[in-house]
C-alpha cells in the first residue's frame, strides 16, 4: 500500500514513474429498481424525499464490498445508486427509477429565487441530516481501514440548471447574467459549506482523501462537476459562470474536476482557472461518439498546464497503449472499463 500511495502521491507533483491504470471488468448497462425505505424497490420514476432513502442499501451493503485496490486505482467505500444531493439541497424534487435518479426544477423564476433563495434555509434541510446519516454510516463500516468517498456534488452551473431549469438558465444567462450571478453565489457559499461538512465528518484516511474517480490525494480533496457548462459556449461559460466555479475550488487543496468528452470546448475555461489540480474526462463511448484524437489533445493540453489528468472509460488494449505512450505518465491515470453489456432486446 506505501508504493501505490506514494505514486498516488506522485500524480499530483507530475512525478510519477508510470501512469495510474485500473482495468475493471465489463460495464453492464441494464435497469438497477433504486432501492427505498421498508424493502420497497423503484421502477418507474417516483418521488423521493428524506423519508424514503435506506442508507444500508443505498450504500450497498447486502452485497459484498468491492476489495480496496483495484490495479493501480482505489476504491472508496459510497453510495452505488445514483444521487442528486445538491440539487434536493435547493429545493428540487427528485425522482428516482431503474434508471437513475432525476432533479425536476423547483418551479420559480430567476427573480423569485434571487428573492427567496437562502443559504441558511438550504442547511436547515432534512436533506442535510440524510447526507450526514448516509457518510456516518459509511464511516462505520469502513472504520480506519477504507477511505470514504465525497457525496456526488454537483457543481453550480448543474445547480442552476436543476434548479431554474435548462431553457430557462439559458435565456437568462444572457439576457440577466448579473441575476444569474446573485443565485449562483448563493449556491457556491452552500457548495462550500457542504463540502466542509463532509470533509469533517469523513476521517482522513492515511492523512488524505480518495477521489470518486478513484485517485489519492494527501490532504482536503473537492470531486466537482460541471456537466451542464455543455449547454453553453466557452465565450458565455467563462462570462458567467466560471468565476462562480473558480471561488469554489479554490477553497480545497486537491480537486478533480470532470468534463465529458462532449464538453472538452470548456477545456481552455477549466485550465484558465489557478485552483485546478486535476480533470477527468468520460470517454462517452457508449454514445457512439469517438473522437479519440480530440481527447488525446486534449489529454496533451491538460498535461502541458501542469495538472493531472485521469481517463474514464472504455478503451481497448491498443488504444489504451496507444493514450500512455503518448502522454506523460508523471501525470496520468486511466480507468478503464473492459466492455459495455447491453440488455438484448426482448423476442
């Protein structure tokens, strides 16, 4: 474990001998009912609220747990269904199915919520006590011997998008950004703030925190989305919403920040911004979309700006040696899914 923590460790300093590789068995891609409160399981899509989360099975353990090490690539112990804390933090209802989970729009208009929208109400939420239900339990069970991963949390450009909607955070990022701003500040003091809390309550594990996507870091570590940015242009992204995103991160030593191969046109916005420490890119494979060199330049730029870089998804033996020789392993990690199973159609 000291030499697998110790190119851990590597990967943020670009000192790493060799890149970080996992190869995980196929990826299966079928209906998962998401399970409720009293042994009730959900198909279709169905409200959610405080009441009906069941931490044991939310967190899955009536399985066997995943071993720590997987290659190169660790494996903290969190929640194997989908979440939307952040946007059921706000206000949004959740949806939960088979198929996921899914954050409706609180159903108010920019002005109101810039009226209404509070911070301090948000960390009132009975939300908040199931998310602090959900890492304590995690941190039994774990005990000093497993890491306990951050609780998936959105970044603030997916908040407004769940919370205003994504036609209406359209219109008004460019008739009203300054409105824009006001909530969307009020939604990075309550990212942060919840961060924090998660931070305090999960134990440092060797001194350090383990990535959602499965990397290391010696000390406070943010895993931070902005899937949402890919509604927008780069132009409009960095005017209204990357400062937003910027005073998050700042606020944490060691974060990852995660794009999409669709949205790697924020690539240059997400480099401009000094508290980056490292990006993870999802291939997307699973669309029919490969746009390997694309993302191999991207890959190439990432490294070039001194932060780390970590490759999510489906490659094949060739490619994946085809990604390491061309890229710096000081600064590498790649999580590779073997292959996608898909559910035949029924006849």
């Amino acid at each position: 474990m000291d030499e697998i923590l110790a190119s851990h460790r590597a990967f943020w300093s670009g000192a790493a001998a060799s890149p970080l590789v996992a190869r995980l068995p196929a990826r299966r891609w079928e209906p998962r009912p998401y399970p409720a409160s009293g042994g009730r399981w959900f198909h279709d899509p169905t409200l959610l609220g405080p009441a009906d989360v069941d931490v044991d099975r939310l967190l899955g353990l009536d399985r066997p747990a995943a071993p720590l090490v997987c290659g190169d690539l660790l494996m903290p112990v969190g929640c194997v269904y989908p979440e939307a804390w952040m946007e059921a933090l706000i206000g949004c209802p959740i949806l939960a199915s088979a198929y996921g989970t899914v954050a409706r729009p609180a159903g108010v208009d920019l002005r109101t919520a810039c009226r209404r929208f509070s911070v301090e109400a948000a960390l009132r939420s009975p939300w908040l006590d199931v998310m602090d239900r959900v890492v304590l339990k995690a941190r039994e069970c774990a005990k000093t011997e497993r890491p306990v991963r951050q609780l998936h949390q959105r970044g603030i450009v997916d908040m407004l998008a769940a919370y205003l909607g994504e036609a209406q955070l359209c219109t008004a990022a460019c008739d009203t950004p300054d409105l824009v701003g006001e909530l969307g500040s009020r939604f990075a003091k309550l990212h942060v703030a919840v961060a924090r809390r998660g931070l305090g309550l999960r134990p440092r594990w060797r001194g350090g925190c383990v990535s959602v996507w499965n990397v290391y870091a010696p000390g406070a570590l943010l895993d931070y989305q902005i899937d949402a940015s890919s509604l927008f242009s780069a132009h409009l992204y960095e005017g209204v919403f990357a400062e937003l995103d910027a005073q998050v991160l700042a606020d944490f030593p060691y974060n990852v920040v995660h794009l999409h191969a669709c949205g790697l046109h924020m690539l240059d916005a997400v480099l401009g911004m000094p508290a980056v420490r490292a990006v993870e890119i999802n291939l997307d494979r699973e669309t029919g979309v490969w746009r390997k060199e694309r993302i191999l330049d991207s890959c190439r730029r990432i490294q070039a700006a001194s932060r780390g870089v970590i490759v999510n998804g489906l490659l094949s033996d060739g490619e994946l040696a085809e990604f390491r020789a061309d890229l710096n392993p000081g600064r590498a990690a790649f999580w590779n899914w073997a292959e996608d199973i898909r559910p035949q159609p029924a006849g």
